[in-house]
C-alpha cells in the first residue's frame, strides 16, 4: 500500500508540473496566432482524449512527461511531411523569431512561476520551523562515521561555515555549502577553535542516503514518544513520556548512546532504566533485531519558529524555489569536473516516488513538487536538442546571424537529442532499480 501511494503522488506532482509546462507552450504558440494540433499530458496508449476547437487533449498511461504539437515545427513526433509545403501563416516556422523563442520558453517560465508560488504559499501557510544554532549548541553535534573521518567529534560547537556566522542547523547541510569549493567549519572543542574542511570530492559520498546517516546530527536529548502496539517497548511497560536513563547500567543522556547500546544488544533483553513522574522504574525490554525496541522518538531539543506576512513570504519563497537552480548549476559543475558521481545524483522514478513517502502529507507534497517544477524548469533550458533549450539554443543563433537554421540539421539534432534523452532515461531506471533492489 505504501508503494502505491508513493506512486500516486509522484504521478500526480509530476502531471501537475508537466501540464501547467505544456500549457505554457500552448497558451504562448496559441496567443501568437500558431496552430496547436496537440496537447498530451503522458505518454500513449491515450486514456481518454477530446478535441476543443483545432486542438486534441489526451491523457497518456505512461506519465513520464507530455507534449504539444504545434504545427510547422520539428518536435519529438519528427512528423517532417508538413514541411515539405510552403509555410502556411499559422505555422510555427513562419513566425518571427523572437515569437518561436518565447512559445519555447513558456514552458520554463510557467514551471518558474509555479515553483515560486509555491514556496511562497508555504512560507505564508506555514513559516519555518528551525533548529537555532544556540540550541544547537548547548550541547553541540553528534558525529557519525562520515563525520569523524574529515575531523568531526562528537560534542563539537559548531561556531561558523566558510568563516562567516549561520543561524540554524540546516545551514551545516545545506548543499549550496557543500558543493562549493575549498567550503569549511570552524568548530569550538575543549575551549579552542578548530578548522574542518571538506575534503575534495565529499559530496560525493553525501549524496548516498546510507552516508548521509553517518554525517553530524544534532546532540538529542529525547523521551519516550508514542509507543507500537505488541513492540518490545510496550511488553516491556514502556510510557509516553518515560524518559531512559540507562541501558543495561550504561546512561543514555543522548539519544545516540541509546541507539547504539540497543544495537550492541540486538535480539536480546535488555534492563531499562526510566524516570516516570519523578520516580525511577527499572523495566526488561527485548530488543529486535534490527536494534530497536518500538517507540517513536520525542526529541527534547526547542525548535525555534518564524511566521511570514505574505509580503515577507514573497521575498523568502522566492529565495528558496531559486536556491534549487542555483544548487542544480553547482552540482552539473562538479558532475562534469568529475567530482560527483552521476549515479549517486540523478533521481528517477523510483527515488523521487520514495521521497513522497508512504502517507499523504500536503507539506511534504507540495514541498517536492515545488522543488520539482524549479528543476524542471532548469533541466529543460539545457542547451540539447529535443528539450527547450536546445530549440532556444538554435533560435537564438537564428536571431544573431539572421538567418534560420537548415531545417534537414534541425531534424537530425532533434533525433541525436531524443537518444542522449532515452539513454539517459535507461541510466537513471536502472541506477533506481541497482540502488534500490541490490
């Protein structure tokens, strides 16, 4: 059940997104006076499909993307008879350029436009919830495996990024922070401040979720949260808001300590120690193994919250939908420098589909398609034949050089494009299923 509604999700953020970018092309190449023949959410077999006016709408099974056939151009359907006659008046190619541009680039601004207005309406709906760095560190950061191996111990105070201050915990992670060059920490240890820099190509082992487990988290305090029904927790007697404080005679002030002694003791029973009302109770929990003992983690760190006016959620929604280009241009720089790996950067289906999660959150929903439609909009004004970009590309050396492009080299470049697009499709199904299954 989960996995269809992961499935479900994903099919419906990314038919949001693919309709409002198509109608951006047709609502443009309609307004200039060009004949729209199609308009396709999905790809065929077609599910349902009726025409309005001159043009047909459908709905595609496979809801990997979508399309709109204007007539007169070279597009993804390479249906080259129509331009084989003279140009009729309301043909793509008999426009002015300027006009073809911006048809091409409706789809990339209305993708823009949405992801803006998203981000904006949750800044507005629901603020910000934040971790403030004097929270942070009143008791400093846990340090995983990753962490401790570029210098991180666990207690460290973080106290700047880059030589400059930060105001949350989420600022440590941020990607724009880590893709950059030559980025690091000043940490306080033992009363004296320490440099930690990120090593050349960490990002690479970031990108795995295995990794990313295994970087700096914040020291956490914690109590007993909601306790699973038939769990080694609730035969054990444990409560909603027990706090532990030892494990088998080991005390557990931080979560951490408590995750890794249930770890050394998988499968086994273990002597908890609680403090329940004031009072202190010394309870026996099996633990299962997979070192848990079945109760959801209440965390005792204060979050700090900020609401937005809408003419302050104006300024900050737009800041975080461009954020998403800005941190997509850094991470292609260092794809192509060699620095990131490809298979541990590029999501499909599969990927994007387990990041909706198994329940509906509408946070969490319109969180992603917002990310989704900013990077769309950049992968789309890539200069490759066969996306958006690459028809901009050729447009715009139309318009510098006055004269159009041959239209037997639009066509092959329309056909090399939608190749590097299939393989690259093959790439990231397969690099879903390796990473997924095996």
């Amino acid at each position: 059940m989960d996995g269809l509604i992961m499935a479900a999700q994903m099919i419906l953020g990314l038919s949001i997104l693919v309709g409002v970018h198509e109608a951006g092309h047709m609502l443009a190449a309609k307004f200039f006076g060009m004949r729209v023949e199609q308009f396709a959410i999905g790809f065929p077999p077609k599910i349902f499909n009726f025409t309005w006016g001159e043009t047909e709408y459908s709905l595609g099974a496979i809801p990997l993307g979508g399309f709109v056939k204007i007539t007169g151009m070279i597009d993804e359907s390479l249906d080259t008879e129509q331009m084989k006659k003279e140009p009729e008046p309301y043909e793509f190619r008999a426009k002015p350029a300027w006009q073809r541009l911006i048809v091409m680039l409706g789809g990339i601004i209305v993708n823009v436009i949405t992801g803006v207005l998203i981000f904006i309406f949750l800044a507005y709906n629901n603020g910000e919830s934040f971790l403030a760095k004097k929270e942070l560190n009143k008791s400093g950061i846990f340090a995983g495996s990753l962490a401790k191996e570029i210098g991180f111990r666990t207690g460290d105070r973080v106290v700047a990024i880059n030589g400059k201050d930060f105001q949350e915990f989420s600022d440590l992670t941020n990607p724009s922070f880590l893709l950059g060059d030559n980025s690091y920490y000043t940490v306080l240890r033992n009363g004296k401040e320490m440099q930690i820099d990120l090593p050349k190509g960490f990002i690479n082992q970031l990108s795995s979720e295995k990794k990313r487990n295994e970087f700096i988290s914040p020291l956490m305090t914690f109590k007993v949260g909601m306790v699973q029904k038939g769990s080694g927790a609730d035969d054990a007697g444990l409560e909603k808001g027990d706090k532990i404080l030892e494990v088998n005679h080991s005390a557990t002030p931080y979560f951490y300590q408590f995750s890794e002694l249930l770890h050394s003791n998988k499968g086994k029973l273990v002597d908890l120690l609680v403090l329940r009302n004031g009072k202190e109770k010394l309870l026996k929990a099996q633990v299962s193994e997979n070192g848990t003992v079945g109760f959801q983690v209440d965390s005792q760190l204060k979050l700090s919250h900020r609401d937005y006016s809408f003419g302050q959620a104006i300024p900050a929604g737009t800041k975080r939908a461009f954020s998403v280009v800005w941190t997509n241009i850094k991470a292609f720089k260092k794809m192509f420098s060699g620095e990131l790996d490809p298979r541990n950067s590029l999501s499909g289906p599969v990927k994007i589909a387990q990041q909706f999660g198994g329940e509906f959150n509408s946070t969490r929903f319109w969180t992603l398609t917002g990310l989704l439609s900013m990077v769309l909009a950049f992968m789309n004004l890539l200069p490759i034949p066969a996306l958006d970009g690459g028809h901009v590309l050729f447009l715009t050396v139309e318009m510098v050089s006055g004269r159009a492009l041959p239209e037997k080299f639009l066509e092959v470049a329309q056909k090399i494009g939608m190749v590097l697009l299939l393989a690259l499709m093959v790439f990231v199904l397969a690099n879903d299923a390796i990473q997924t299954w095996f």
